[in-house]
C-alpha cells in the first residue's frame, strides 16, 4: 500500500523525511528529531495522524454494547468525556488500545490505531448487535498539537481561520464537536494537548497556519520519545494479543468494579486484578552509555527475567530509557544485555518525567 493523508504535500513542501508506517507515508521528522522532541516540551508542535482510524457507533444499545466490549467502563463517562481503553479477546490478550468518547447517550466515537484497523474493525462487526450501527467516516483529517503552548497556538489558529471554537474552556480528557470539528483535549506526548479532527481539506490550511504561528512540525520519531518519556505504551510493543493490560501496566484501564457487567476477557483480568500475575511490566533506566532497544534481554544477577518492549535514547533526560515485560517485579539495580554485554540499568517508577 503506498497511502498518503491529506497533508502529504504539506510534509513535501516542508521537507519533511517520509517512511513508509503501516502503509501510510507519513514523516519521520522535519531535519531533526532531537529538536521537534524539545519543541513538544517546551513550545509546541504539531502531528500529522490522520492515519488514525475513527469509528462512530450509534444506537438504542450503543452503550450497553462498548460496556460488554471494552475494558474500561463508558457508563462513567459524562458527555463528551473520552476514557482510554482496551479492546480484549476471550483471553483477556490486547487487540488494540484506544481513546473511546462518549458525544450523547447513544452516541460514542473510538479512535484506534492505524496499524490494527482492520482487525479491529472485523472483531466490532463480528460482536455486533441490532440496535447498534458502526461507521468509519473517511473524509476527515486528524492533527495533534501538543505541548505548554499547545493551547494559545491552536486558540489562535482557529481565530485566524474563523473557527469559532473555544479551546480554552475544554477541560483536559473532554472534547467538543462543532460544524465538522471534532477537538479533543487529548494527546500522546505527556504534554497538554488536543488531537484535532476535521475535513480533510481543511487540514493543510490549519497546518500552515499552525507552523506560520511558530508551531513546531514534528514527525513519528519525536512522537515515539515522546511518548516513551511519558510512559505510554505502543501497540505492537508494549501491547499485544499474547498479554493482558494487567500484564502490560495499564491495569487502571481495566474496570472491574461492576460486578453485572460482563465484558469480553473479565473472567481472566477480574483473576488478574485480584490476584496479580507472574508478568510484570518495568521503566528502565540504563545507567551507562549505550542505546536500550526492543528485544533486548533483561538480566538479573546473571538469569534472564524477560525482554525489553521499547527502549529510546531520551532527549529529556539525556539517557536511554525503556519499557521492559519480566516475569518478576524488579526493585533497583538490573542488567541490559546491549550487543550481549550486560549494561546496568536501574527500575524507576513511571513516567520517566518525574526524573526531570
């Protein structure tokens, strides 16, 4: 597949690296990752990710049904409120973890990764029940602005392009959707934040806009430290269908506290939850030079105890740092095998910003 989103020309013209990511061609980085990372931080910048799949369900029996479909628990929310959740199968395994908001009583949209679309897309249809539509709009673009000044930024560039939304009064975890504006107060950097969703040829004038305001252009490789720093974790990485959200550190995504309410894979994270597990995610902290990575073994005095799921050199703390799956908790001091010489690392608790 050779897919490309409606700011393609926009990365060309700004001389942006593209690769090829799940099919789409999107941007690496901008000329320099290092800098799009400490814009995020500091200033602001923006992403393309209008690879993201968004999927509106509707219906009497839309609530009732993404209750006995996900992990966390929609009933809870309050009007455009969103929740991050999982997407299990019967083994509790992740089959895709997603932001899921509530816009009315019989009224939710998902946004889920690009990478699981298909499959995700399959299993809904699969469960699917009368009283329940599912629909994938695709005419639409998504952009996250994200950082301290992600706010003033995007205030102003829908100022400038008549857009009358107020982006200031959106609470953190809320969105708002207006004349085929979708904006949610959400993001993946750690930073505050809104992902933004609107027609797709809107899309490149929002993006000039932004980048013409100082709003930093930033690409997947700043997404990914970024991401990392704060601790989130990556499909296909530090989630997949062989382990449970327990399992892979998000636990608080899973609500069990409705005894009525049985969702695909309780029975295994309600056991989970209760009585813990014998796989454990780990923050890793390597303390020498060296770059720790996916796939790398984790040591403790000499014993294998499990792999490293995503590991970065982190522009923040300028040291490697990484997710790890053992098979015992680790307190302190462990070993990172890099090119099968163990490097020493130390266990920190997340997200690796409270080191700054």
């Amino acid at each position: 597949m050779n897919l490309k989103t409606p700011l393609y020309q926009s990365h060309i013209d700004a001389k942006a690296k593209l690769v090829d990511f799940f099919g789409w061609q999107l941007p690496i980085h901008y000329g320099s990752q290092i800098e799009e990372h400490q814009s995020v931080r500091q200033a602001a910048g923006v992403f393309d990710v209008s690879h993201m799949t968004v999927i509106d369900i509707t219906g009497t029996d839309a609530q009732t049904w993404l209750r006995s479909m996900l992990t966390n628990d929609v009933a809870k929310l309050a009007h455009n409120q969103a929740l991050y959740s999982c997407l299990c199968n019967e083994d509790g395994g992740v089959l895709d973890d997603l932001i899921a908001y509530k816009l009315g009583d019989n009224n939710f949209r998902l946004v889920v990764n690009a990478a699981t679309r298909d499959k995700d897309i399959a299993w809904l249809n699969e469960h699917l029940r009368d009283n329940v539509t599912l629909n994938v709009p695709d005419a639409n673009a998504m952009l996250a602005v994200q950082g301290p000044q992600a706010q003033a930024k995007l205030a102003q560039a829908l100022s400038t392009m008549g857009i009358n939304i107020n982006v200031a009064e959106l609470k953190r975890f809320y969105a708002v959707e207006q004349s085929g504006w979708f904006i949610g107060r959400t993001g993946y950097t750690g930073e505050d934040g809104f992902e933004v969703i609107l027609p797709a040829e809107l899309a490149p004038l929002l993006f000039s806009t932004l980048t013409d305001l100082g709003v930093r252009a930033c690409g997947l490789g700043a997404r990914d430290t970024l991401r990392l720093e704060a601790g989130m974790c990556l499909y296909g990485q530090d989630l997949d269908e062989d382990h449970t959200p327990i399992q892979s550190g998000i636990a608080w995504a899973v609500d069990v506290s409705d005894p009525k309410r049985d969702f695909i894979g309780r029975d295994v994270l309600y056991e989970q939850k209760a009585n813990g597990t014998d796989v454990h995610q780990v923050a890793l902290v390597l303390q020498q030079r060296g770059i720790m990575r996916a796939g790398q073994t984790v040591e403790r005095s000499g014993s294998t105890i499990g792999k490293v799921t995503s590991g970065t050199f982190s522009p923040s703390l300028q040291k490697s740092i990484a997710l790890a799956r053992v098979n015992k908790p680790v307190v302190g001091a462990c070993d990172v095998l890099i090119r099968d010489k163990p490097c020493a690392a130390n266990a920190v608790e997340l997200p690796f910003t409270k080191l700054l």
